[in-house]
C-alpha cells in the first residue's frame, strides 16, 4: 500500500498537478475515447515508399486532404510547425495521410517542400480509391462529413490502440464539451487545442512507461 502511495505522489499527482495549469485551454485531464478501435490502414493501400503503414503502436495524427493536396500547402506548413516540429522525436508519433489515387505526385512535391525545413521520416502518405476512402470514414462514426474530394480540413488524434480521442462531457471545470478533430488550416486552433491535446496523449504514455519502469523495480 506504501508503495503503491509513493508511485501517486511521484507520478500521478505532478501529471494532474502539471496538464491542469499547463496551458489553460483544455481541463480533461485524460482525453475520452470517441470511437474505439477503427480499422487499420488496408494494407492493400499504396504508399508514396512502397512499405506498409499501420495505426499499431503509435500516437498518429490522421488527416483526408482529398484531391487537392497541393491547395492545402500552407495547411500542411501550419500543422507541421505547431504539431510535428514539436513532437516528431517521440519515437511512436506519426502524421498519416489518406488520400486519393491520382494525387501522388501532389503528395510529393509537399514533401518535398517540407523536407527543406524539417525530418520527414514519420510522415506517410497512402493512397486509395475515393470510395474506399468515403467508406472508411464513415466507419469512423464521426460527425464531421468529408467533401465531394473525399476531404476534410479536420485531422484526428488516434492513440496506440486505434482509438480515436478528442473532447467529449464535462470538463473538471464543470462545461460540456465536444472535440473529436482539428482544423489544420486554423494556426489558433493548432496551437491551442491541438497542442494541448497532444499534450496530454503524450503525457499518458510517459507515464505508463514510468509506472511500468518503477514496477520492475520493486
């Protein structure tokens, strides 16, 4: 039970302590599951690297561009600078795009434009008819539609075990709340909500890892 008091206070509490004054923006202190377990990437899918891509075991950013990636180049520099720059070095976080066929030379020439400013290596690009694309969404069970380029402004946080995760009841300051995406042609909302959130998906694993290491210890 000591030990167990200990482990709290060394780790739990400063977490608590740390996302409640961190930033002031979001007061969950653990983001809710919105749709639990979404389908893995189709690994029939093509990639612009020709390896597969998974949600496994890693904190992903999801995004739809649909067909008109190239248009939404200052989107993918706004999401780049406020969530990539700062958080590409965790070894599980990812950005995964899905979009449609035909817009491969697209996807790489933003790449391209990123890889002058920054480690691409945990961004990737799959590719798919707009009819698969429109039906995996749809299995996501969101509200927010994608439009007749089978895309949408709103990129998604999916945690490790593929679930998606935002804002969703009271917060602990009492308001209702609901979140389940982020607009990456928004720079307020990128470093406001987004940042925050990420935060917290972040601060969870560190923690888990923690707990697991202080158990090994004991």
């Amino acid at each position: 039970m000591k030990k167990k008091f200990v482990l709290i206070v060394l780790f739990i509490l400063p977490l608590v302590v740390y996302m409640f004054f961190a930033t002031g923006v979001n007061s969950f202190i653990k983001l809710p599951v919105l749709t639990k377990t979404i389908a893995d990437i189709n690994q029939d899918w093509q990639t612009l690297d020709g390896k597969k891509s998974t949600f496994n075991g890693k904190i992903t950013i999801l995004g739809f561009p649909g067909d008109s990636l190239f248009q939404k180049r200052g989107s993918f520099f706004l999401l780049n600078q406020k969530i990539y720059n700062r958080n590409h070095e965790f070894k599980d976080f990812q950005m995964v795009f899905i979009a449609p066929d035909g817009t491969q030379g697209q996807a790489k020439e933003i790449l391209f434009r990123l890889q002058k400013i920054t480690d691409t290596s945990r961004y990737h690009f799959v590719f798919a008819s707009k009819d698969d694309i429109n039906k995996y969404f749809q299995n996501l069970k969101l509200q927010g539609k994608l439009d007749q380029n089978s895309g949408t402004n709103t990129v998604y946080i999916i945690d490790k075990e593929r679930n998606i995760r935002g804002r969703k009841g009271k917060s602990v300051q009492g308001e209702e709340e609901y979140r389940e995406g982020y607009d990456f042609s928004s720079s307020s909302e990128l470093h406001n909500e987004m940042t925050d959130d990420v935060k917290i998906i972040l601060a969870e694993y560190r923690l888990a890892l923690k707990k697991n290491s202080a158990n090994r210890k004991i």
